[in-house]
C-alpha cells in the first residue's frame, strides 16, 4: 500500500493505533483504511483512502464529540 507518510501497511496502522489508543484499525478489502471506536452506541468507524485521510477523520470525530 502506497502511503504518503512511507510506512508499510502494518507500521501505519500501528502508527495510528499508537496514537490513538481508543481506536481499532486496519485496512479493508478495497485498500481503504478502517478504524473504529469499541464500546460506542451508537458504534463509530471512520475510514480514509491514506493514513493523513483516516488520521483527519478521527480527529474531527473525536472533536465533535469530546
């Protein structure tokens, strides 16, 4: 998976896992880029084409809703 911060898919989602430790990741058939938020009602999950897309989408989530 090509990514524009040069990690392989796994040092991504690791990445972003680190960074957000309330956050399951992982990447989808379609190569698009997974998370979700356990324990969440109703249940969250953003995705993103890249890892900055996935990272913009759960900052504005969690942003609307800290």
């Amino acid at each position: 998976m090509a990514d524009p911060t040069g990690g392989t898919t796994n040092e991504i989602i690791a990445t972003l896992e680190r960074e957000f430790p309330r956050w399951h990741v992982w990447q989808g058939i379609s190569g698009l880029l997974y998370a979700r938020r356990p324990l969440t009602s109703p249940p969250v999950v953003v995705r993103g084409e890249d890892a900055v897309d996935l990272r913009d989408q759960i900052r504005g989530w969690e942003g609307n809703h800290a």
